[in-house]
C-alpha cells in the first residue's frame, strides 16, 4: 500500500510538472497568477512547480509586466538551453540531422547524400552514427544533455519488434519501396550512435512526422481534421484528427503512394501497378521525362531532373513552352487531384497541406490543376468543407516534426530525464502534448 502511494504522489507530481511545461512552452511566457486558471492547479502548487522547474534550469525569467493596481509580474517561459533534440530525416535523397534547443532552434547540422549508394541500411546507420556525432561536435554540446533523437524515414514502423541484446524491444521498418524488409532499424541504431544509453529513440514515418511538425508550427494549426501530403522520390501521408490538445486526438500514417490511380497503369517501385507514386514521385517523374524524349544525362538524380522538367514547362517570358512536358504536368496534377479527393471523402479534413522537397517544387505550378481535379473527382460536399494549401515549412518540416518526438515525450514527462534502458516509443500522454507556436527557424 504504501509503495502504491507513492507512485500515485509522484505520478500527480509529474502530472502537475508536465501541466506548467506545456502551457509555457505552448502559450508562453506566463505569469504564476496567469498560469492558475489554464492549467487549473492552486497557487501553492503553481509555486512549488515553478520552483523545481526552475532549480533544474527548465523555466526562466522573461520580464516583467504591470498588473492593474497590483505588483508588477514576472513573467516565465521554457529556458531554451534547458536541453537538446536531435531531430533526423531519413529521406531518399539524403539523410539530413539536425541538433536544435528547447526552443527548436537550429544549432547544427548536416547532410549526406544517398543517391550513390541507395538504401543500403549499414551505410544509412553509419550515416546517422556520423551525423549524430558531427552536430554535436559542431555545436560544442554534451552527449548528456540530449532528450532524444527522433527519427523519420520511410515505410510502416512496426512499434514491437525483436528483444535485442539488451532485453528492449525497438522499432522494426518495412520500407518495400527501398528494399527494407523487417529492418530491426532501433535496435542497429542503438548499438552505433554514439551517445549515453538512457537516451531515448523515437521512430516514426516520415510523413507523420511531416504532419506533426505542420499541425504543430504550420498551415495546420487550429484544424479539427488535416491531411499532410509528402510528395519527394515517392509519396506518403498523414492524417490528423481532434484539436491538436484533444485527448482523443489521433495521427495516422497512410501509404496514400500506394492507392490506385489507374488501372493497369505504369509498374511502380513497390511491385504493384498503377499506383498514384509511378505518376507522382519525383523517381518517377524522372523516368517519364526521359521515356518522353527530355534532355537528361544519364547520372540525372530526382532533384536535378525535376527542375530540368519544370523549366521545360514554364521556361520564362521568352521561352517557349515544351507541351510534352505540360501534358506530363498536367497529368501528374490530375493523379494527385484524384488521390487527393480520395483523401476528402474517406477522412474529411478540413485542410489539406501539400510538402515534401518535390512537393513544394511542383505545388506552385500545379496547386490551380491539383484543386480543380481534386473538386472535380470529390464529393462535392466534402470537397466544399476542404481547402487544399502548401505547407509552410519548407524541406526541413520532416527533421523538425522529427525533433518533436522527444520534445512531447520530455513535457509529457514533466521534464524528467529519461532513465537507461527505457523506450523510444512514446506513451500515449506524450501525443497530445503539442503546441499552438512556431518557434524554429528554418530555412
């Protein structure tokens, strides 16, 4: 009975920590009269909480306000350099990581390209091992004042996988598209990287994460319902239902790439045939260009090529416009028009956000044609209640919505350190701790 109680006093304790974290992060900075009615505790318990956050250097001070009649108020935030956050894109052109503070400031990072050597997993592990330790060393941080590393990359994560060597169960990939079949990818990672073990991981898809980092900093703030559309080499998406606070609130990764846009259609890279990735995917897009006479050298990568195609397209006042490229485009846009309504009548979102390095390459042009389709193949109901937009975060959205999974998991936690040998998945609470703010800066 007593060791029962305990539990339960530190678990209220915890609870309380964590309700001061995240309205400050989320809404401050706050004064402890203002922070009373928001997270509903008393004034003795805002007090004792105040304090211990601020002993562990987690809150500190940020001015000072005038009250009405009353002592001037101190007002708190989230100490930025209360801890660090790794945030890592595992896309398929490059592994990009990033080292960010409290605040999700950048302060290191570095990039490796993967087109010479594909998806090799010992060389994509080795690449994160590397990265991990170059941010760090860049920045002139401590290994020990990591929160955690988040992690986005392609394919479906399978949460439980196989006990490793040291009795945890990681994450497992299934990533068919890059050849990644039941990649034990946590485990490998715990063994390279570098950095002390009670260090959290946290794997997720990449477009879910995509989805986090726009629900909580972007285009889908303050939506009840929105779809995150990752188009780069090969397409995904998210879906997010409930109020970004709502304890109900529900993340779904979709292999949207892999539904059907044409029936016997062009093979795609993951077996099947016809699906909206073998039109859409910037891989894709590549082949078709050159199946259609475009000018490429042999060694063009995605990104190279899909400029070549866009400029053929839209080659300026002066030029004239290739048509075989146009028809291209405007079938690329018809496909994600219509996968995009399949979005609006299963799901009904409120918004949908178009990301992803090839998709906000392509979306400028084609957004018009993508929203005319996608009005044209939905309910026209549903389509009515849906606005199609870009997303606003630029290509770094998928590294800092990969950096939000530590972030969530540390306020959900009531910023207590995580202790070895514990999990990278998140629990439950660690979800619904997102924020209304954009405080990073990316490029």
């Amino acid at each position: 009975m007593a060791e029962r109680n305990r539990r339960t006093v530190r678990d209220l304790r915890r609870g309380n920590r964590a309700r001061v974290l995240q309205r400050l992060y989320f809404d401050g900075p706050l004064s402890r009269q203002e922070l009373g009615p928001v997270t509903g505790l008393s004034s003795g318990s805002i007090s004792n909480v105040v304090a211990e956050l601020s002993a562990e250097g987690l809150l500190e001070e940020a001015g000072i306000v005038d009250s009405d009649g009353g002592r001037p108020r101190t007002l708190l935030r989230v100490a930025p350099d209360g801890g660090l956050l790794v945030g890592i894109d595992i896309g398929e052109t490059r592994v990009r990581v990033e080292l960010f503070d409290l605040s999700l400031t950048e302060l290191a990072r570095t990039e490796r390209l993967l087109a010479q050597h594909g998806y090799d997993v010992e060389r994509i592990v080795a690449h994160v091992r590397t990265g991990v330790a170059d941010v760090l060393r860049d920045a002139g941080a401590d290994p020990r004042r990591l929160l955690g590393i988040g992690i986005g990359v392609p394919g479906i994560i399978e949460r439980d996988g196989p006990e490793g060597p040291d009795g945890t169960r990681g994450a497992v990939v299934h990533g068919q598209t890059i050849g990644w079949r039941a990649v034990p990818f946590e485990q490998l990672l715990r063994e390279a990287v570098d950095v002390p073990p009670e260090v959290p991981l946290f794997i997720d898809n990449g477009a879910k994460t995509l989805g986090q980092a726009e629900m909580w900093f972007g285009g889908g703030r303050g939506a009840g319902a929105a779809a995150i559309a990752l188009i780069g080499s090969g397409v995904g998406a998210c879906v997010d239902h409930g109020d970004i606070l709502d304890e109900d609130r529900t993340s779904l990764a979709l292999e949207w790439g892999h539904t059907t846009v044409q029936l016997r259609g062009r093979q795609c890279r993951c077996g099947s045939i016809g699906c909206l990735e073998a039109y859409a995917g910037a891989e894709a897009l590549r082949e078709r260009w050159r199946e259609a006479g475009g000018p490429l050298p042999e060694d063009a990568d995605d990104e190279s090529a899909l400029a070549a195609l866009l400029a053929a397209a839209y080659p300026g006042r002066r030029g004239i416009p290739d048509p075989v490229a146009l028809a291209l485009l405007d079938e690329t846009a018809e496909c994600l028009g219509a996968a995009l309504a399949d979005l609006i009548n299963l799901f009904l979102p409120e918004r949908i956000l178009i990301g992803g390095w090839a998709g906000l390459l392509i979306g400028p042009r084609l957004l018009p044609e993508i929203r005319r389709y996608a009005n044209e193949y939905a309910l026209s109901h549903a389509a009515a209640r849906t606005t199609i937009e870009m997303g606003r975060l630029g290509p770094d959205a998928v590294t800092v919505g990969a950096a939000t999974l530590p972030l969530a998991d540390f306020l959900a936690r009531g910023g207590s350190r995580p202790e070895a040998g514990g999990t990278g998945t998140p629990p439950r609470t660690a979800v619904q701790a997102v924020g209304e703010r954009h405080r990073t800066s990316t490029s």
